[in-house]
C-alpha cells in the first residue's frame, strides 16, 4: 500500500522466496546473521529512520539478540515495534510453539465451524494465520504510527493470534449473550450452516452455488428464483425446527440444474447468490475480471492489493527479492 518494507533474512534463506513468491512481493531484502555481533548494529541503523518494526520471534528472543524494543527505542523514539507471536508476549503458552489451528482453538473460534454431526472444521489457516494476526498487526502498527506522530512517541505493539481470533469471534459472543446462538450444537445456527438459506448446495453438475437470503426481502427473491415458492406447505423462514426438513428440498431443488444455469436464474438479483468458484476459477469471472482483482505480474496470478485509495495508487513495484 505504499510502504517501503525492508525483509531481513537469514543467510542461506534466499530459497524462501521461491516457496512464497507472491507473500515476499514489494519488499527489500537484506541478509544478516542476527547472532553475529555486528548484525543487531546494522539492524539499529536500519531502525533509526524507520516508522516501523515487524519481529516474529518467540518472546525473549528479540531480546538476547539485542534487538529488543527497550534499545530500539532508546535508538527511535517515535518507533512502532509490532510483536507477532501465536500466544503473546506473556502466559502460560507464550513459550510453547503453535500454528494456526491451536490459536483458533484457544480462542473459541474453531468450535462453531462445522456441519451439524460433524468435527470442527479449520477454515484454512485464515483465521489464526492471516485475520487474526497478520491483518490484526497492521492496523496495530498503522494506528500506532498515527499515534506517534501526534505525539511524538513510539510504543510495543503486542499482536497475539489468539487474541486476534477471539476478537473475530465478537458478534458470535454478541448472539450468544442474546440467547440466538446455540454453542453447544453446530451447524444449527443461521450463519454456520444450520439455516437452508445460508448455505452451499450442490447443483446438477457436482458444482457448487452459495446462498444468503438472510433478510425477508431476499428470501422472498430467493423463492420466487428458485422456484421454491411454488411448493406447498413452506414454513415460516424462521421457524428453526423445519430448518432441517427444509435443507433437503432446497438442496434437491438445487440439484435440477447446473451451476451455470443457475447462474443465468440468480446472478444480478438480490437473492444473495453467487457461484462457489475454485482458486483458478475466480481469476476469470467476469467480475473480478472487471474489477481487476487478480492481477498476473510476471505471469504468476495473484489477488491484487487491497484496499483501494482514491488518491494514492497501489501496487506491485517488484517482484519477490531473491
């Protein structure tokens, strides 16, 4: 988004590059050794014109590498030192290592995904991984450098996985102090694959179509698209006990065509539908086509950068350091 980020990496690291390309693009690389004596004083120098730093380490390494964020400070004072870690700084699993999956959880969140029956499902490793942390340090270090040009004071940004899970999973809280979430079974809620109107369905072809006719007004839409209307005896949307019986009508109604024939009855209406497209079929839809939202620097696909800014342009400078 217009940053300059300087990666340093380990000696014989330069292969990392080539594992991740499109996670490396924009940013600078330099190569140190950060257990030689003189590296954390490159590093110092790094630091004293930055606004920012990122470490990942575990706690207390940053420290004996003499790169903690008391001396950086002392270097910078108006410095943002963001911490990325799983557990946090500090408790009882701070030291033990982990991966997105424990994050999530720990936090509560991995629990209510899944299908009614079923285990918990990891939703990739987007939760953990890259909402709750990586998305959650950067607005940490975006606010924290706001902060510190005000007031001319850095501080420690402390981005826990675990933290940030649980704070994705806030609504969720939310419904649940209301009494309209049941915890203890899922799959049977609105949004976690309990309602037959907010759900995939498996069409004619073996594809997939996503629906989310959660308002009144969109699931009249819906019924009137699919045709489901015209069936005798629906029940009332909200009546979660035909919820279950209603899954299966909808599901062999939507089994009658292929996604695309679907496609041509819902696309551009307010039923709250879209079809389920794969990693190589997304790039390709006419409205991320129109969009420009992957983008094929170098002839390797990728999401382009986001958000968009009016007035200042984003994007892809250089291609991964080697």
């Amino acid at each position: 988004l217009g940053a300059e980020v300087v990666r340093i990496d380990r000696p014989g690291e330069h292969g990392a590059a080539t594992i991740h390309p499109i996670l490396h693009r924009n940013r600078i690389s330099v190569t140190l050794d950060c257990k030689e004596p003189t590296a954390a004083e490159a590093v110092l120098r790094l630091i004293d014109t930055a606004d920012a730093l990122i470490e990942g380490f575990r706690p207390g390494v940053a420290e004996r590498l003499g790169l903690g964020p008391d001396i950086c400070l002392a270097r910078n004072p108006t410095l943002v030192y963001g911490r990325m870690t799983g557990w946090g700084q500090d408790g009882p699993y701070s030291q033990a290592a982990g991966h997105d999956i424990n994050y999530i959880a720990l936090a509560g969140a991995l629990v209510p995904i899944g299908r009614r029956g079923g285990p918990p499902m990891p939703p990739l490793n987007l939760v953990g991984d890259f909402g709750g942390g990586g998305m959650l340090l950067a607005y940490g270090v975006v606010c924290g450098v706001l902060n510190a040009h005000r007031t001319g004071q850095g501080q420690v940004i402390d981005t826990a996985m675990v933290d940030g899970a649980a704070v994705l999973m806030t609504m969720f809280h939310a419904m649940n102090a209301m009494g309209v979430w049941d915890t203890e079974n899922r799959g049977t809620n609105m949004l976690d694959t309990g309602a037959h109107f907010y759900d995939v369905y498996e069409t004619g072809d073996g594809k997939y179509i996503s629906i989310g006719s959660i308002e009144p007004q969109f699931y009249a839409e819906l019924l009137e698209k699919s045709g489901l209307g015209e069936q005798p005896d629906l029940p009332r949307q909200t009546d979660r006990d035909s919820w279950e019986g209603m899954k299966e009508r909808v599901a062999d109604l939507f089994k009658t065509k292929t996604r695309d024939e679907w496609c041509e009855i819902m696309e551009h209406s307010d039923v709250c539908f879209a079809p389920v497209l794969s990693l190589t079929e997304a790039p390709e839809h006419p409205h991320n086509v129109h969009r420009q939202t992957f983008i094929s620097p170098n002839g390797v696909v990728q999401p382009a950068p986001a958000p968009r800014f009016s007035r200042t342009e984003v994007e892809i400078k250089r291609p991964p350091a080697h």
